[in-house]
C-alpha cells in the first residue's frame, strides 16, 4: 500500500516541512520508515520530526 506522510523536521533554527510517499503494509510502518528516512538523510533525531498526517494515496 502506498501512503503519503507529511509534517516537519528541526533544520537549523526553524522547522522544514515535508511530505514523503512511502510504500508498506500499514500506516504505523509507514511512519516508522519517514523517521529513518529523515534521520539518515539530515542527522535528525525522533524528537524533532512532527509527523502531522499519515494518509493512504489513492
């Protein structure tokens, strides 16, 4: 199933937004792919990714 996942990820001093498509069984492993996508791309830690919606696409 595929879902799009959007919120916002700490970059410096203020808060990025950012939307993924992501490709698992459910929305739970969707999230937990967004943290470990954000956290090898930009350095950021759990704790400052807000994930806002987590929605199936269509």
């Amino acid at each position: 199933m595929n879902f799009i996942v959007k919120g916002t990820f700490k970059a410096g001093h203020k808060y990025e937004p950012f939307t993924k498509k992501i490709t698992t069984l459910n929305k739970n492993l969707a999230s937990e792919k967004v943290f470990s996508l954000l956290g090898s791309e930009h350095r950021v830690k759990r704790s400052l990714v807000k994930i806002v919606s987590v929605e199936e696409a269509k």
